[in-house]
C-alpha cells in the first residue's frame, strides 16, 4: 500500500479564494453537509461511491472531505488502489475556516 497524499483545510481555503478550478468531494452523511459544506464541492456519500464510481474522473485530481479526515482518508484509499488520482483532506470540516453553506442552499 502506498502513501495517499494530503491537502491541508488551508490549502483549500486559498486554491478556492484564488478562483482555482479544484474538484472537491465530501463524503459525509446528509445530516452532516445539512450542517455545511463547501460551496463548491459536490455531495457523494461514503457507502455511495463504489455505486458512483463513474461521477469521479479517474484523470483529474479529486480531494476528498469528511469530518475528521478518516472517512475520506478510507475513501482515498480504495479509490487509490483502483487507479484514481486522489488526495485527502487532512483534520476535514473540523479544521476547515473556509465559507460553509448547507447542502440545501448550494445550486
């Protein structure tokens, strides 16, 4: 098994205040991105990304979001093992600072 790269909260913070074009994927429950999420990341469960394989681009580079950092870490590293260019959000929505939007209020 090999090192699965990581994305400090930080780092997101200023790619996004930058106008970057980062692909950002937080796999939380629904309750928790009801709580707020990253405005401009998309919405795909843990237990739903073997059934939403094909959402994620298997080229670009995709950073996944939980919590803490340990589901998405888990998230990382099985999509790793099938090929996919990920990164983990490390410390997840507990460090991040950035601006939150519940689920509901994002387009």
């Amino acid at each position: 098994m090999y090192e699965i790269k990581e994305i400090s909260p930080e780092e997101i913070q200023q790619k996004l205040e930058k106008g970057e074009k980062i692909e950002l994927i937080d796999v939380r429950e629904d309750e928790e991105v009801e709580a707020g999420m990253i405005p401009q990341a998309r919405h795909i469960r843990m237990n739903d990304i073997p059934d939403q394989i094909d959402a994620i681009d298997k080229e670009k580079e995709t950073i996944f979001i939980c919590r803490s950092g340990a589901r998405s870490g888990n998230v990382c590293a099985y999509l790793q093992d099938k090929g996919y260019n990920v990164v983990n959000m490390a410390g997840g929505m507990l460090d991040y600072n950035g601006e939150t939007k519940p689920k509901s209020q994002i387009g």
